[in-house]
C-alpha cells in the first residue's frame, strides 16, 4: 500500500534527525486523528514499530510486513505477501492497488460477468476488471460465467468515475495484451455463487453442487477462519506451551453407554470396528503412557437419531493434560481462546464468568442458557401454596416467567418498554407457544394476561386469591400489557420447559421486530457443578426407570467432597465437570478424570449397569501408574458458526451431511453390492 511505503520513508528519515523513539512516537499519535481510517490502522501499526524498535530496530520490518498481510480495513495486500508462492500468477485478483499502477501482472480466476467493455474476473479475495479490448471482444462475449481463464497485462488507475474505493482492486484495472482460457464452464450451472440470487438457493441445491458452493465470498470466508483459528490453536499449544499433537485411531472397538456409534464390517465374520465419537480413551491411555499434554485436530463420529443442527460427523479440538486440575483447564481455555478469537468478532472477558449447574437450571430452565436477554424463570411455588387455585396449590413447583411489553436487554427494560406489547402475541400465537414440549409432557403451562394490577386475563383469575395475586405482581413486579406464564409440575421438568418457552419467546419478539439479542455480543461462561448421574432416557427421550446414565461420560471423577456418595447415594454426587457456554451454545465439555482403577469399575458396574469386558484394556492400563488428568474438548463446528454469523454448523463445514445424514453431491451411503456384501459376510433382509 502506497501509504504503508510512505510511512517506512516518514520513519527512515525522522530516525536519521533524531534518535529518541519515544519523540517520533508521540508525533504520530498525535497525526492519528488526521488520517482516514484505513491508513488509522497503519499508521497505529507503524507507532507500535517504533515502540518495539527503541530495543531492536529489525523489529519494523516484520512488524510492517504483518501488518501488511493482516490489515482488514480494505481487505489489500501488498504483492510480496500475496499467498501466490509456487503458482503461475504475479497477483490475487482482489489485492491489486494504486501502488501496481503500471506493473505487468497474470492473473488468474474464474469469469464473473462480460460485456463487450469490460471482463469481471474473481478469486477469493475479490474481484478485478478487465478492459477489453477491440480485438478481443468477441473472444470474451463468448465466454461462459464461472470458466477459468488467465489474463496477462498492465495495472491502469481507474476514471475517477468508474473508481471503487471501498472494494479490493477498486480503483485499479487491467489493460489486457493477452486472455487465455484454461478451461470452459457449462453454461447450465444450477446457480452462480458470486450473483446476487445465490442466497435465494435453496440448501439441497447447494449441498449438491457444494463444490460451486465453496467459491462463494461466504464459504471462502468461514473456511478460511476456520484455517487460521486451527493454525493459531496449534501453535499457542505447541509451540506456546509444549503440547504433542497426537494422531488416535479412526477404528476402534464398541464403547459402552454414551450415543450411538457407527459400526464397520470387517472380512473376520462377526467382528466390527466402530467409529469412535471421542478419543476419550486413547486421551487417558496417552496419560498413562507419559504424554501428559496431549491435542488434536479429532474427527468424531456419532450415529444419532437424525436432529437440527447435527452432523454425523465433526470436528473438536481435543485436550488432556495430567497432573492439573478443573481451574488449570478452564485459564487454559480462556487463554487459547483469547489467542486465536478473530478480528472483528467482538471482545472477550479477562476471566470468564463462572455458574452452577443449579442456578443455570432454575434461572434459565437449562444448563446452556443464553444470557444475552435477562427474562429470568422466578419459582413462586411458596406463593402459591395457598392461591385458591387447587391444582396449583398441590405443584410441587410452579415456575413463573414473564414477558414484558417490549422485552429488551436487562439494563434498559424499563426505559425501553413498549406500551401495549400484548400486541406481540396473538391468541393464536400465544396457544402456539403454550403447546406441550412432547406428547409425554409432564407439565401444565397456565397464561395470564395482565390488564392492571387487579386485572389478570386468565382461566384462573375466578380462583386466584387477590392476596397471591398481588404478591406476584409485587414480586415480578408485572405492569400493564404483561403476559404471565405460569408453568407446574415435578422435579426438573417445569424448568426445562419453560427454559424452552423462553427461547421461542425470544425469537417471536425478534422476528416482531424487537431488540432482544445483540448478535455483536459474547456472552461466555463456565457452567459447573453439574450432577454425576442423571436419569437415563431412551432414544426419544422417555425416561427409563430406575436407571442412571452419565451426565458427561463414565470416565468423570466426583467432586472428592462427594466421594462418599458415590457408594451411598450416587443420585446426589455432583462431578468435576465444566462446560463451556456462549451465546446459549454448548461449545466446550471438559472433566476431571477417574484415575483410580477400583472406582472406575464399581462407577460403570454397579451404577451403570455396564459390561465392564468392553473396557478391561482401560481399567488394566489405570490400575499401573495412571496420574491424575483432566481435560476437555471445543466443538469447532459450533463455535465456527456462531463466529460466522451462521445458524447451521453445516455452513461452516466443507462438505456437510443433510439432515437426513446422506450426502446429497456424492449420494452416499450407497448400496453394496452382492459381492461385497458376500465379502463381510453380510446379508439384507427383505
């Protein structure tokens, strides 16, 4: 960039009239306020230099190159730092400026759109316009869109008037002498990527043709942040703090409990690999085994019931460490997260917050909840005791939640409050929301809406108790055009669901045209204390009675205060065990691990009710000098969404499964035939 030049001679010559740094620095901050702001951002770069260079002078150099290579105030990089090593073009497409003004370059790329004046050719990092010249006009008109070619010629400024500022390689073009075409396109391609009705493609259309997808300025984006935020992670735990970045098996054995796992024939009848859905066991093994810092890049598989927003397969950054402790692990994650966050994406906290599984539950109605809006569950079941209404009174608990008028951000819910916000909701549409979570839905949700203080809209209102009432209203402190759920039943099933009827308020305002979530902001946070055991469900999520599973997995230690509990009441023992929640997203579980071979066989054994055969070579490899270790996993895909702007993690993946777990570019699964069905001594039945 012509100004970053200008800026190296600026500091060249002051260094020559002066050697105090600090003078030169203090000239520059005070010119900041001159400058536009893409030269802000170098010029900032440049005081920084100068800092660094009052203890070595090198440092300006590679100080100035990273900048050069880094800024994204107008997306443009200088020639020299442009990624074309070991290709046959001078230049990317997009990061041409006025400093190439007259410079012979080849570009290459694909055809976004001709005309008879002017050829528009794209790569990832933007677009650049080719003049066309008389000679070559019909050439050009016959080239299809999306066909690649290679143009060789002089960089020219721009016409004033044609000049785009703003857009890589916007104020520059090229003067052809020579268009190749290295390959043509089907001029019936189900979509461009780069016109304007490519976000009205539907998502099968994409996913079929995902390789027309992927040249999208969308795609190219998220798979690049995905590259660089990987790329960051392996050096701040490498070369940062010595983690072994180690390879486990994509073929492993059956692991009992946990979700479903896919299974693979082999050529020996009646034997099969599985697909692991962690490399939880290779991580300990790798424990045992000395490696006590251990990551990796693991693809996971999971054979679940088809569900939004899953992948049969995915990727976590997985972590082990031995000889640490559940906070050892959490300022690790915070640190690695604070190296690799991206530009732009927001600020982080120092320290993230930290909350208990219970207040999560009986706040938010669940252990991953979004606090970006407050509209918190309040339990009123003391109040209600002896309201007049009997099904009410007899609740073990009643949960209320309530939905203000023009529900904003729990600073401003007062001074942003819209009167008559029962607009929002229809009757209709307040049914909808009230509906059961599922046909087994143990709960009854009960809505009021509240007129005045005296005046509730409601099935209850003839045997409410003006006395609870205006406890209620003292207590949620309810106004005028309030809607009031109030929602009753056992144990936890009251929180979850209203925690669920709280999401999908949220997102009825929103789409009204309320301000409830502000997408720029990170809400993070460390959930803890979680329950080791819970009650165990059945694919559909019926409860199994009289059967526990594991909160996180089998391997998590208890709290060592609750360890006694384990063998007397293993229904009240809470775990070591931490996850990592931002934005309503679960995008990290970790836990302290069991260490201790007896306590890990009576854990899957005798409260499990596991086949401990399935798992003799990790309780043999426990019981010979196995150190205490903990550790965690971060769903990348997740959190490469939510970094992303994106709802679906099978936007920010290269080539995603549908819903429905199939591929629908390559067709798979696909069939086998006889033969090789014959091989893994398999047969269909009818």
């Amino acid at each position: 960039m012509s100004f970053l030049h200008s800026y190296r001679h600026l500091f060249s010559v002051l260094t020559r009239r002066t050697r105090n740094f600090s003078h030169i620095s203090t000239r520059c901050k005070a010119w900041i306020e001159t400058k536009p702001s893409h030269e802000k951002i170098v010029l900032k770069q440049f005081i920084k230099c100068i800092e660094e260079t009052k203890s070595n002078r090198k440092t300006f150099s590679t100080s100035c190159t990273t900048c050069s290579t880094e800024n994204a105030g107008d997306g443009q990089k200088t020639s020299e730092n442009q990624p074309i090593s070991f290709t046959d073009r001078s230049h990317l497409c997009g990061c041409l400026t006025t400093a190439d003004v007259g410079q012979s370059v080849k570009l290459c790329g694909w055809v976004d759109r001709v005309s008879k004046l002017f050829l528009k050719l794209y790569d990832w990092t933007g677009r650049v316009q080719i003049t066309v010249p008389p000679d070559m006009v019909k050439m050009v008109m016959s080239l299809d869109r999306e066909s690649v070619v290679e143009v060789k010629g002089i960089v020219m400024m721009r016409p004033d008037s044609q000049k785009r500022a703003a857009v890589g390689s916007g104020e520059v073009e090229i003067l052809p002498s020579e268009i190749k075409v290295l390959n043509t396109c089907n001029s019936l391609m189900p979509f461009h990527p780069t016109c304007i009705s490519y976000q009205k493609v539907t998502s099968d259309v994409r996913m079929e043709h995902r390789y027309l997808d992927i040249r999208s300025v969308q795609m190219q984006r998220i798979l690049r942040l995905r590259s660089s935020f990987i790329m960051k992670a392996r050096e701040f735990l490498c070369n940062n703090h010595g983690f072994v970045d180690v390879e486990t098996p994509t073929l492993f054995r059956k692991t009992p409990g946990g979700a479903k796992e896919f299974l693979v024939p082999t050529r020996r009848q009646g034997r099969f690999y599985s697909l692991p859905q962690s490399p939880q066991q290779f991580k300990q093994l790798l424990m045992i085994g000395g490696v006590d810092r251990y990551f990796q890049i693991a693809r996971c598989y999971r054979d679940e019931a088809q569900r939004p927003n899953r992948q049969p397969e995915f990727t976590q950054l997985d972590i082990e460490m031995a000889f640490t402790s559940q906070t050892h692990i959490m300022s690790l994650i915070e640190r690695l997260l604070h190296h690799c966050w991206p530009r732009g994406a927001g600020t982080l906290p120092d320290t993230f917050p930290v909350m208990k599984y219970e207040q999560a539950l009986r706040e938010y109605g669940t252990d991953k909840p979004d606090t970006r809006f407050d509209m918190k569950l309040q339990d009123i079941s003391d109040v209600m005791s002896d309201c007049g209404v009997v099904r009410l009174a007899s609740a073990e608990t009643v949960i209320a939640l309530r939905i203000p008028e023009g529900q904003v951000s729990a600073e401003t819910v007062i001074a942003l409050r819209i009167p008559e916000g029962q607009k929002y909701f229809s009757n209709k549409e307040l049914d909808t929301l009230c509906k059961p979570v599922s046909d087994d839905d143990k709960t009854e949700i009960i809505t009021a809406k509240i007129s005045s203080a005296d005046d509730w809209k409601s099935s209850i209102s003839k045997h409410l108790k003006s006395s609870c009432r205006d406890i209620i209203n003292k207590k949620l402190q309810l106004e005028p055009g309030d809607i009031l759920l109030l929602c009753h039943g056992a144990g936890h099933f009251p929180f979850e669901v209203l925690g669920k009827k709280r999401l999908m308020t949220a997102n009825h305002l929103e789409q009204k045209g309320q301000a409830i979530r502000n997408s720029s902001d990170n809400n993070i946070f460390w959930v803890v204390d979680f329950p080791l055991f819970l009650p165990k469900e059945d694919e559909s999520g019926k409860l199994i009675p009289g059967l526990v599973e594991s909160a996180h997995h089998p391997f998590t230690a208890p709290i060592e205060d609750d360890l006694d509990l384990v063998y007397s009441d293993p229904n009240k023992v809470r775990s070591q065990h931490y996850d990592l929640v931002l934005n309503g997203n679960e995008i990290g579980g970790g836990s302290v691990r069991i260490h201790n071979a007896k306590l890990q066989k009576y854990v899957l054994s005798e409260i499990l009710k596991e086949d401990t055969s399935e798992l003799s070579h990790l309780l043999s490899a426990l019981d010979m000098g196995c150190p205490p270790h903990a550790g965690i996993a971060l769903g990348l895909d997740r959190l490469f969404a939510i970094l992303s702007g994106v709802n679906n993690i099978k936007d920010v993946i290269a080539f995603p499964k549908s819903f429905m777990g199939s591929c629908p570019m390559s067709k798979a699964p696909s069939k086998l035939s006889e033969s090789d069905l014959s091989l893994y001594h398999l047969t269909l039945k009818s």
